[in-house]
C-alpha cells in the first residue's frame, strides 16, 4: 500500500511538471513572431465564425434550416461554425439569411 502511495504521488508530480512544461512550451509557441501571421488569421476565422453562430441564433434558425436558405448541406454550414472556409462573401450571405448586415472594421496594429 504504502508502495502505491508513492507511485501515486510520483505520477501527481509528473503530471504537474508536463502540464508546467507544456504551458510554457504553448505561451512561447504563441508570442513566437513568427508565429504571429499564422495565430491572426486563426482568430479571424474563429471571430467569423462566433459572429455566423450569433447571426443564426439570434435569427432563431437550425443550421439546418440556414443551410437551406444558403443552398449548402448542414455539414458544410457546422464548418462555417468551426472557423472553416469562412470568407466575407459567406458572412454576408449568412447575415442576409439572417436578416442582419455586416459592418467591417479594421484597427492598425501599432497605432
């Protein structure tokens, strides 16, 4: 038992080193520059597709019934919403669909 106890123990403070370790692996993965270009254009992705989620909720639509309106299968309307082949085209239909418009914005980075 008490054998247990220590091999527990070990596998608890293992556990935490990796975890330690990982995040620092991940937080200079994501402040890495050349990482930059590649972690704004996840976000913008992942931006359109919150604001496609929101659209269609808000208009009180399944995305089955979006997809329809856009002439497009449901399992290509859920990848709209996973951050996938979102283009400004796209939201616009989808916000159209929706009974909603699309206001671009932009910011300069360094200003």
């Amino acid at each position: 038992m008490k054998e247990l106890r220590a091999n527990i123990q070990n596998l608890e403070n293992n556990s935490e080193t990796i975890y330690q370790k990982q995040s620092a692996e991940r937080e200079a993965f994501l402040n890495a520059p050349e990482n930059q270009e590649c972690i704004a254009k996840i976000k913008a992705s992942l931006k359109a597709a919150q604001i496609a989620y929101e659209m269609r909720k808000k208009a009180g639509l399944t995305q089955a019934e979006i997809a329809k309106i856009l002439h497009i299968r449901q399992p290509n309307y859920a990848r709209i919403e996973r951050g996938q082949n979102v283009s400004i085209n796209t939201l616009a239909d989808i916000a159209n669909a929706c009974g909603a418009e699309i206001d671009i914005k932009y910011h300069f980075k360094h200003a």
